[in-house]
C-alpha cells in the first residue's frame, strides 16, 4: 500500500472517530469539562492505530470540541451555540486542498506579521518565545505532535500581536490544520527528512521573531511569505 492510501485509510477511520465523539458529546454524552478516554485506552476501544487516535484528537481539537492539557488528559470544551461555517479535517484530505489552504495563510499572515512589527508588546514577544523553545525542544522527539502545537502557538501569538482580533479568531478557528505537516505524515515517516525540515522551520521562526522583535514590518512581512512559500514549495514537489 502506497502512503497516499494509507494516508487516505487513516483519514477515513480517524473521521469516523471524531463523528462518534461529536455525536456524543452533542448528545451529553461526554459534558464539558469531561475527559476522554486516555490514547492507549481509545486505541483498544476503537481497535486502530496510534496514529488513527492522534490524528482524531488532533481533528477534534481542531474544531474546538476538546482540549488538551499537556500531562492530563483531554477534556471536553464548552461548546458555542452554533457554526454556521466549519472546515473540518475530512475536507483538507487531498494535497490541493492542503496547498489552497497555504496560499489562503500566505495572503492573511503576510499582513498579520507586518501589523504586529508595528503593533507588538512584551507579553507578545515573551509568548512568541515560548513557543519557539517549546518547538526547539520538541525538534529531537519522535512524536510530530510537540513541533506541531509549538508551530501553531508561534502563529497565533503573531496573530495576537498585530492587535486584530479578527486575524486571532479566524488562525483559531482554523486550528492546528494550518501547519501542513499535521495533515501530511510523509515527513514523519522519515527521520532524516524530517529532522532537516524541522531545524528551517525553527531558524525561519527566528528570522520572522528577530523582524518582529527590530519593528521592521517590511522584512518581517518578506520573511513571513518567505516562510509559507517555502512550505508551498515544499508540499507542490
């Protein structure tokens, strides 16, 4: 079996999970603040893989229905009245979809960045910080997990920075699915491959940081599409 179709076979099992879960947590099954079931427990449930359960999660987080509080558990989030508009997992399962998605973050973090050279304060360079630590010391682990909530944190706290709240809300509603490689396990599968990806994607984190952290929204604006073009790039060969 090709990685593609395995690709394919855990998207559509893991779908199926994340549809059981919503049902049961619509229906008050689990209430918020409840926790689910624990990785090794959902893997016995379920009969699936780990990689089925972490991608489940990651969708369910995605869209806001549980959070993870790492060394917990997860738990059930308070749920909004209604969505009028989701963009699930199940809809960014082919590469296009995937790449439509970078060209959408290149347009809207371009703008998001140059805001926030301008707009930055402490408590946004201090958060952009931490999650560049968080991300480098996740470099060396084996799950692709840590760099990927590393990744997204660095992102929103750019978001927050620029002092939009409407660029903060809609990276959050998007969720962990505008890093690529959580969509993508091609990079996963090899650790070399993967280790070199992730040493450009912190040193091009740092380059965006130092631009942002000198107040110079044009180059923090070029390092930004430079980033994300990169990916495009990345994920187009």
């Amino acid at each position: 079996m090709t990685d593609l179709a395995k690709n394919k076979n855990t998207v559509k099992l893991s779908h199926a999970i994340v549809e059981q879960f919503i049902e049961q947590i619509q229906s008050g099954h689990y209430k918020t603040g409840d926790k689910i079931p624990s990785e090794l427990e959902l893997i016995t449930q379920f009969d699936v893989s780990r990689s089925v359960i972490r991608e489940a999660v990651t969708e369910l987080r995605s869209l806001g229905f549980v959070e993870t509080r790492h060394g917990i558990g997860t738990f059930v989030k308070e749920q909004p009245d209604a969505q009028s508009f989701l963009l699930s997992n199940a809809s960014l399962a082919t590469l296009n979809d995937i790449l439509s998605l970078l060209e959408l973050r290149i347009s809207l973090e371009t703008e998001a960045v140059f805001l926030a050279a301008e707009r930055r304060q402490p408590q946004h360079l201090e958060k952009m910080q931490r999650a560049l630590h968080d991300f480098q010391q996740h470099i060396h682990s084996s799950a692709l997990d840590g760099t990927v909530l590393a990744d997204y944190h660095f992102h929103i706290a750019i978001a927050e920075a620029s002092g939009n709240q409407y660029f903060v809300d809609f990276l959050k509603y998007l969720g962990e699915k505008i890093i690529p490689r959580a969509r993508l396990r091609s990079i996963e599968l090899n650790p070399d491959t993967r280790l070199d990806y992730l040493n450009n994607v912190h040193l091009e984190h740092l380059n965006i940081f130092k631009a942002i952290l000198d107040q110079d929204a044009a180059l923090a604006r070029q390092m930004m599409r430079a980033h994300l073009g990169k990916s495009l790039k990345k994920f187009k060969s």
